[in-house]
C-alpha cells in the first residue's frame, strides 16, 4: 500500500501533522517554488507536531480525555460523534486493546457495546472477571472508522500518542491485544495472528498477549477455542507477573 506524505510522517510518529485553513492552492507552473519550499514546511511540520507529542507524555486522565476529545489529527475525526477513549478499572490487571469503535460505540462512547463486546464479556466472566474490574477496556483507534473498516496504518499512528499514554497511565500487569489492527499499533508487527498466538511478547516491560477480535469470533466460530487458550495463557502471565511483584516486595 502507498502512503501519503502524511501517513508516513504519521508513521514516523510526527503527529499530529497541523495545517493552516483556508491555505491557497499552488498556482499551475509554480512547481519549483513547491519544490523549493518542502524542506521548509517539512521542518515546520515537524517542530509543530513534535511539541503536542511530548506535552501528551505529561497529561493525566481529565486531561487525556478532553485532548483525546479535541482532537483532528487524522480523518477519522471528521465523521466521528464522539472520540471513545477507553472505559474501566483505572487500576488494572487487566488491558484489552481492540481495533477501534463500531456505529454503537461512536453513539455510546464506549468501546465494545455491540455484540463483540457481549462476547468479549462472555469471555472476561469466563475467567471470572468482569468490565470495570481490574480491567480497562480501549481501542487503537479512537473514532469509528468509515463503515466500521480496519483502521488504516496513519490512523493508527495518529492516535498511538494517547494509546501509548493510557498503557503509562493504567500499568496494565498484563496486556491482550485483540486483531491484527491492535498488534499493528501496539507491537509493529503485521505479521499473521496465527503466527503470534501462543508467544509472550512484551511492551515496555508489560507481558502482552495476542488473539483474535471477538468480531472476528462471530464470524468464525470455531475459533473460539483457540481465543480461550489465548485468554488462559494471558491468565498464566498475569499470574507470574503478580507472583514476581509479591517476591520482589519480599526483599
């Protein structure tokens, strides 16, 4: 897939790319000009973006939510109700991370409302835990992409500055990401889910599992038995994750 200039910006982790409204169009034949400028706009680009990116590092969660609220940093925004940042336990065990939010979850803001998340909390009461305890529920994305299609790769890493703030706001002991679009954003990785179920992974020190999207499960219902494994082997690293914190406590 080619990228826009933006995207790979986005990629890069320049954002949000900020632009002047109502900027004219380049006259025909002013190509030389464009071409002499880019360097310039290029460097403006990238001090404006890099000043928002770092003041997310230092926001806490009223803050978080009225930026993440705010925010037009990719297309997404335009069509959006409302941005849906995450709901749960801000304390947690606990993270869920899915792809982004569906026509329920723009209106509701909040993520798996639908039948994906009844699923989803089917799954979490089968490991005898529950929405809103010692768990956080969020998504990569934070508005609905059209027609509830996977988020694209800049959409993605538009939106990775207030992920990446939430996992340092939560201390999750444990992460599971849920589809290909989570694994994206948070691990880098586009490699086959299949490929990665199974594997401990890590992100900043925090175990963090792989498997796939309860949507995905309503459709292939099959698979339901290997997203159960997925869970109980997230439960296994969250065990040990616990039990390493109670020794180190010890000394």
């Amino acid at each position: 897939m080619k990228l826009t200039r933006e995207q790979m910006l986005a990629e890069m982790g320049i954002t949000p790319i900020w632009r002047l409204r109502d900027s004219p169009v380049a006259a025909a034949g002013a190509e030389d000009d464009t071409a002499q400028a880019e360097p310039s706009r290029l460097v403006t680009t990238m001090a404006a973006s890099a000043a928002p990116d770092a003041v997310v590092d230092s926001l806490d969660w009223p803050d978080l939510a009225t930026r993440v609220a705010q925010c037009r940093a990719c297309p997404l925004c335009e069509q959006r109700k409302q941005a849906v940042l995450g709901v749960g336990d801000l304390d947690p065990d606990w993270l869920f991370i899915g792809e982004g939010p569906g026509a329920e979850e723009d209106i509701k803001g909040e993520p798996f409302v639908g039948q994906a998340g009844k699923l989803l909390d089917n799954m979490l009461a089968a490991l005898g835990i529950a929405r809103g305890r010692k768990v956080y529920i969020g998504n990569a994305v934070k508005c609905r992409p059209p027609g509830n299609r996977t988020p694209e790769a800049g959409e993605m890493a538009a939106c990775r500055p207030w992920l990446e703030r939430q996992i340092a706001l939560l201390k999750p002991k444990v992460i599971v990401l849920l589809g290909k679009a989570a694994v994206h954003s948070v691990l880098h990785d586009d490699s086959s889910l299949a490929s990665l179920r199974g594997r401990r992974f890590e992100y900043q020190g925090i175990p963090v599992v792989v498997t796939y999207h309860p949507a995905y499960l309503l459709r292939n219902l099959p698979e339901k038995a290997k997203a159960w494994e997925d869970l109980l082997f997230a439960r296994r690293c969250l065990r040990e994750t616990l039990a390493t914190g109670r020794s180190e406590l010890a000394f």
